[in-house]
C-alpha cells in the first residue's frame, strides 16, 4: 500500500464534526477534546466563523454543515426562548438532508422549552443524544456570576433550593463521547454534580476558596429583573432570563441524577474541586470574563 493509498484511507475514516457555540463554556473544552482525539477534523460554527454561522440566518447553516458528520449543538440565547424549538427542528432536519449523522443536543434541565427543542431533534431522523444540564459549576468562575463572586454578592431568584452544580469538563467529555463514539444513540443523559448545594451553600464554599467574603442574597423574580436591565440588558431579554431562572430554581432540579457515569463509567467531579482549580487558575484575579456556553 503506497502513502497516498494510506491518506486516502485515513481520510475517509476520518470524522468532521461541527461544534456550535464553539468558544463558550462547554464548546472550547469539547472543541480542545476532540482535537486530541485525532483523526476528527473540528468545524467551530460561530457568528465570528469562517464560514459564519448565525442560528437566526438558515442561509449560513449549508455551507457549515457541508461534509459534517456530528453535530455539538448548543442553541443561543436559550432553548427555553420562543420559538427555539421550531428552529431548532429545522436546523436538525437540514442537517439530516445534508448528511449528518449524529446530534448531539445540549439542554435545559427542567425547562419546557427545552423538551420541546429535543423531541424536534429526536424526530429529525439523526442519532440523537441528549445532554441535558441546569446550572454549571462555571457559572461562578467564567460567566455572569464570576463578577458578583468578585464584588462579594451573588444575587438570585433562588430561595434556599438546593441545585447539583454540574462541571462543565464532565458536560464536554459526555458530549465528546457522545460525538464519537458508539452506545449512545437515542440516550437522554441528564447530569448534575455528585451533591446539592443551595446558594448560600455554595457562597461559603466560594469564601474559602477565593479568600473573600462572599454572601448569597435572594431576590423576587421582578428586582432580579430589573437589575438585569440596570446593568444594560435589553429589557424583554431581562424579563426572559428572570423568569427563567426563578422558574428552574423552584426545587425541580434539587434531586441528583446518574448521567456521567451511566455515560462514562465513572463519578462527576465534585463543585469544590472544581472551584478550587478555578482558583488556582486564577479565575476571579482576571479582568475580563469568557462568554457563552
């Protein structure tokens, strides 16, 4: 066998994957993980991309989805958003039209949006896998919490409900194992974090780790809201996430679930080993914040 026999073959064998919300939270560890997978050429979809591509645009959506055969898909601003399961419907039908093999979708926990935006996914004709998530450990170190962490106040409309902070490292080595590998077709994997936390549980543990005083304070849905538009955010958008938040934050999602190990053989990683690598990375000594999902 010559060596341009041996590139053709590895060529076919080879796996081009799509990673939508590429450089978010959960997309740049999965875009990172499938890199050192090798043999998967990775395709990052983004606003930014070459070629670009915009969820509220179906004109961008052939030219990325041309020769994929996985699919990441993370749907912005939220699933839980009108309308987000009728687009998401139609991007996974054309994506199956276009010959894409396997989605795999993350999604809300707890959210009725996001169980409609899945059956669209799993009636698209794919080998679908469902990565269904509620709140991320990162949320604290690398979204819109990590300042409230750094100013001392982590204002929610939460109560005292407990949430199982999931880490968004096991989120990307399911959805990698999901993109790539056999067994887990046609699987929902609902994954939290190997305990709950409340809150204010989850303050003090913060309070240690970063050495500042840290306090969780609990805010009605409408002041949540418009705190939200005090610090610039549109106010229909605002009055989304407010009741979102207050509504997945009622106690549906207090219970722990099995989701990465049934995935994976093995445990989440705990909310405070997770923060303290946060720390030792020197996540709230850092000026800017890394967006996304």
């Amino acid at each position: 066998m010559t060596a341009d026999t041996v590139n053709t073959a590895n060529e076919k064998n080879s796996t081009t994957v799509l990673v939508l919300g590429g450089t978010g939270k959960t997309g740049r560890r999965v875009v990172s993980r499938l890199r050192r997978r090798g043999n998967v050429e990775v395709r990052v979809g983004s606003r930014s991309g070459r070629p670009r591509f915009d969820w509220t645009e179906e004109s961008t959506w052939d030219e990325v989805l041309d020769g994929v055969d996985a699919v990441y898909v993370v749907y912005a601003p939220d699933l839980g958003a009108p309308g987000a399961d009728e687009v998401m419907g139609s991007f996974a039908r054309r994506a199956v039209a276009l010959g894409v093999r396997r989605l795999v979708l993350l999604s809300g926990r707890g959210e009725e949006g996001a169980a409609r935006a899945e059956r669209a996914v799993r009636t698209s004709g794919a080998e679908w896998t469902v990565v269904r998530c509620a709140w991320f450990v990162q949320a604290f170190s690398e979204d819109f919490l990590r300042d409230a962490v750094v100013d001392g106040t982590i204002a929610l409309p939460a109560g005292e409900v407990p949430e199982p902070f999931v880490d968004a490292d096991d989120i990307a080595d399911v959805a990698v194992a999901a993109l790539l590998d056999d067994g887990h077709a046609g699987r929902v994997y609902e994954l939290t974090g190997p305990r709950a936390l409340t809150f204010a549980e989850a303050a003090a543990e913060l309070s240690e780790v970063t050495g500042r005083e840290v306090r969780y304070a609990p805010v009605p849905e409408a002041e949540y809201g418009a705190m939200l538009v005090e610090h610039g955010l549109p106010e229909v958008e605002a009055t989304f996430l407010a009741e979102l938040f207050s509504t997945v934050l009622d106690g549906r999602n207090a219970h722990l679930t099995d989701g990465v190990r049934e995935a994976l053989g093995r445990p989440p990683r705990d909310f405070g080993e997770a923060v303290r690598d946060a720390a030792a990375q020197g996540a709230w000594d850092l000026a800017t914040v890394t967006p996304g999902a």
